[in-house]
C-alpha cells in the first residue's frame, strides 16, 4: 500500500491488522492539521504570507537535526539535484498561495479544496508517468470536479481570490507529489524530506525578504509551534497508514473538515457553508475510491508469500 509520508513523500509499508489505532492516529493527525491552519489564520492577517511561510519552514529544520547524519551520508547525483530543484520551485508556488488563502477564505473551504491535489496527482500520473487511467477513475476525478464546483458556485457567489490560489495550490502541490513518486524509490525517505524543506526554504528566502516584518517573539513563537504541529501531523498520519489499511483511514479525513469548521466559527466567526460539506465530501469520496483501489491493485500484484516460496 501506498501512502504520503513527510512533506508528501511517497512512502510503502505493510499495513497491519489495528484499525482502531489507525483511526486514532489519523484523528490525531487531523486535529494536528486544524491547529496548523488556525494558527496560520490567526498570525496571517499580521505576517505577509511569504514570510510565515518562511519562517515556519525555517523552524521545520530544527525538527529535522535528529536525521541530518543521512543527509550528510548521501550523495546525490546531477540528474536528482535538478528534479529536486524543482519540486522544490513548484512546492515553494503551492506553499506560498496556501498561505496567501489562509489568509482570506474560510478555513473550511480552504481545507475542503485541498483535497483536489490527489486528484491531480492520479491525472498526473496517467500523463506523465505512464500509470493507466481506468475509467472509474475518470468518473471519481469528474466527481471531485463536480466537488470543487459545488464548494465554489461560480454564477451564485463571489470567486476570492483566495480561491483561485487555492486551485493554484492544489495543481502545484500535486506536481510536487508526482516528482516526490519518481524519486522516492531512489533516495532514503528522510533525504527527501531533507531536501525538500532545503529547497522550499531557500526558495521562500527572496520572497520574505521583499516583504520582511519585524517579527514580534509572539509571532516566532507561533510559527514554531505550526512546523511542530506540522511535522507532528506528518509523523502521526504514518502512523495511521503503517496501522491500519487505506480503506480504514482515508474516510477518517473528513473530520478534518468538520473541525476546520468549529474552529473557523468559534475563533474566527466564519459561519459553516453547507455547500463546502457537500463538495467537500464529494472530494474526499472520490479521492478515498482512487486511494481504496489503488491499494486493492497493489496487493492483487503482490505475490503471496505461499507463491514466492514455491520455487525454493
């Protein structure tokens, strides 16, 4: 099976028979996720969003020093340095219009429409890396259009900003997550995390210098606590996925958008939008169909351990 590890690496392990620890551990991890986005929305009207997201990348590294001896260990060739490059460019797009929506829609639309980069992750993958795109799949990526569209209602309400840069975020960090995919059979999972967060920070760097604030040690002392949360949510999430198989987990996700909500509306007075709930679980249903049969296609490919033995 398959699953998204730190900074959205693509990562394997054998799931085991513990569903309830795996729901618990991906209910952990969504309320870890909710804290980073109210923090964000709480610093956001205060920092630039360039410069939050540098900072909290920044911290993100501190969290990072355990495994740095890898880092040092490797070697990585000229090939690998440029796609890391770029995922590090398209990864440092998608960071900063998250940021910059956080700042300006709700926070459950912000977090319902953030499940559209798995959908273009499964498009991606059929165009650019060959994968085979069923037709069920197509009919899950028309769903989790018809998803985006009910959450946005063009012709009914007004289109923010803020969700353009969420379309934008979506599309660039599934581009990053594809170019995770290719390079993730190649290099340990922590030199991928490692150079990622290298990547984006350095990229971030021009950018919040152009737009720099005195940061107040209120501030830092947030945008610590969310590379904590973060990087807590991240580890929490494979967890639940070495726990548990997808088809247990994955549905768990959308309580994520039911806290975003609570919290958007008892900290930020955004009133609940029952059409985010209804596109939003559109997203995840489809989203959560792509992930369940991706995981039944892995393991009908699998060789049982009776087959391998057989020749020995």
């Amino acid at each position: 099976m398959g699953y998204r590890g730190v900074a959205g690496v693509l990562l394997t392990a054998p799931p085991q028979d513990r569903p309830l620890a795996g729901i618990l551990w991906m209910l952990a991890t969504g309320i870890l996720f909710v804290g980073v986005n109210a923090i964000v929305k709480h610093v956001g009207s205060e920092l630039p969003a360039t410069q939050s997201a540098f900072l909290r990348f920044v911290f993100g590294l501190v969290f990072l020093l355990p495994t740095i001896g890898v880092l040092f260990r490797t070697r990585i060739d000229r090939g690998s340095l440029r796609l890391f490059g770029i995922r590090g460019a398209v990864h440092t797009v998608a960071v900063i219009l998250w940021f910059f929506s956080m700042a300006r829609i709700p926070m459950a639309e912000v977090t319902a429409m953030n499940y559209l980069a798995p959908v273009y992750v499964t498009v991606g993958a059929a165009l650019f890396l060959g994968e085979r795109l069923a037709m069920r799949r197509i009919l899950a990526v028309g769903v989790a259009i018809l998803g985006v569209l009910i959450i946005l209602r063009p012709g009914f309400r007004e289109i923010e900003a803020g969700h353009i840069a969420m379309l934008g975020t979506a599309f660039f960090m599934g581009c990053s997550y594809l170019i995770g995919k290719r390079v993730s059979g190649a290099f340990d999972p922590a030199i991928i995390v490692w150079m990622l967060s290298i990547t984006v920070t350095l990229g971030l760097l021009p950018f919040a210098i152009a737009v720099w604030v005195p940061p107040t040690w209120e501030q830092v002392g947030w945008m610590f606590l969310v590379a904590g949360f973060a990087t807590g949510a991240h580890y929490t999430m494979t967890l639940a996925f070495q726990a548990a198989p997808v088809n247990v987990t994955q549905p768990v996700t959308f309580l994520q958008l039911v806290w975003a909500s609570l919290v958007g509306w008892l900290l930020f007075n955004e009133l609940p939008d029952i059409w985010v709930f209804v596109g939003g679980a559109l997203i995840i249903a489809a989203i959560s169909y792509i992930a369940i049969r991706e995981a039944q296609l892995r393991r009908s490919v699998t060789p049982q351990p009776e087959a391998t033995k057989a020749g020995h």
